[in-house]
C-alpha cells in the first residue's frame, strides 16, 4: 500500500450521504473515491492549463468585437 496523508475535510452532508452510498454500493472506500475524484480534477486543470498555453498567440477579442463577428455572421 502507497503512503498517505491524513486529512480532515468538512462536506455538504447531502454529498458525505451520496458519497458513503457510493462507496458501499461499489465496495470501496471513501478515501479512494476522493483520491479518484481530485486526481481526475487535477487531470482536467493542467488539460485546460496546456490549451490555455496552446491558445496563448491567438488574438484577443473583446466582448463588443465578438457581439459584432456574431450579427455579421447572423448569429445574432
């Protein structure tokens, strides 16, 4: 087994219900449901960091040029 951390995290007690009904209904533990569910966060941050960084040369548009592109385009 890897090492870990002990930690004290306070939640909503309708999500501490859901989550400890998912945990008896799949047989895991609930720290492994929450190591599963951060891990995937931290996935999805450092996706969105990576096309934030892709899209870094691409022009800045301002809300007003947008609205503008959009009723030229007849989106709008």
């Amino acid at each position: 087994m890897s090492e870990t951390t002990r930690a004290t995290i306070y939640l909503d007690p309708d999500l501490h219900r859901a989550l400890r009904l998912k945990a008896a209904s799949t047989h895991r533990p609930i720290s492994e449901l929450v190591n599963e569910l951060v891990r995937q966060s931290l996935v999805e941050d450092a996706a969105d960091l990576a096309a934030f960084e892709d899209r870094v040369a691409e022009p800045a548009l301002t809300y007003e040029q947008l609205l503008k592109d959009l009723k030229a385009h007849g989106k709008l």
